[in-house]
C-alpha cells in the first residue's frame, strides 16, 4: 500500500497535471513563435497547417484598404463596391439641413415641412394643405 491509500491513479493525475502546468505554447507541435511581442495574435496558415504570431494589425486583415497617410480623426468605413473597410476623413460637420446629402430645399417658404420621397430617397421641402396633404410623383 503506497502513502496515497493504494491509488496509483492518483498519482498519475498529479503527474499529468505537473506535465500540463510545464506546457508552454512553443512547445506545441502545430505552434511556431517568431519572438512575440504586446498584442501579438496567433493565426492559423494553412499551408503549414501551423499557427504563428503577427502584429494584431487592422492591415493584416484581407477586407482592409489602409491608404497612406494616416491622419487624425479619420474612421474606417465599409465600401460596398469594392467589399472593403477603408481609413477615411470624417465628413466635415454640417451646420445646416441643406448640407445632408439626402436632404433637397429649393426655395424654403413659411411653414412648409421635410417629406421624405421614397423615389429619390431625399427629404424635401414642400407646403402641405388639406388639398395638397402628401407628395405627389411629380414633386419626386
């Protein structure tokens, strides 16, 4: 009878818990680390079916258009044409309706109201009445 009450199985939980817990992430067969650094992530390459540290940069994604230089105050936007996220300035701040791209004033008169025109997806300024209560085609 061994000092553990006999259990061998004990003591291979313990030696299997040891060998975890002296494990590192280098040590793995399917790891490769090329000195990491802060924010490194691990990503999977396919061709050696190894994963390997990079930088956690937004320019290692495939979808990202990073165009030079890189100012202050700019935002990545998703452009649908070409399917990327591209760096790019913040629109100027608009100070008046007039200055939305999808709003249209012509001529704004004494209590007329925005009405949004579904057929030219724009808010514009019209005079509703009791004999002119909606937008008609011809004001789209």
């Amino acid at each position: 009878m061994s000092a553990f009450g006999g259990s061998t199985s004990l003591i291979q939980a313990m030696a299997s818990v040891n060998a975890q817990a002296n494990a590192s992430l280098s040590n793995l067969n399917d790891v490769t680390l090329t000195t990491p650094n802060t924010n490194d992530s691990l990503v999977f390459d396919s061709g050696s079916s190894k994963w390997h540290n990079q930088p956690n940069d937004v320019a290692n994604c495939s979808d990202v258009k990073i165009t030079l230089p890189i100012n202050n105050n700019q935002v990545l936007m998703y452009n649908i044409s070409d399917e990327m996220w591209e760096n790019l300035n913040l629109p100027s701040e608009v100070s008046q309706l007039s200055g939305l791209t999808d709003v249209s004033i012509n001529l704004p008169a004494n209590g007329q109201q925005l009405v949004y025109c579904s057929g030219s997806s724009t808010w514009v300024n019209t005079t509703i009445t009791s004999q002119n209560p909606s937008l008609t085609s011809a004001m789209c």
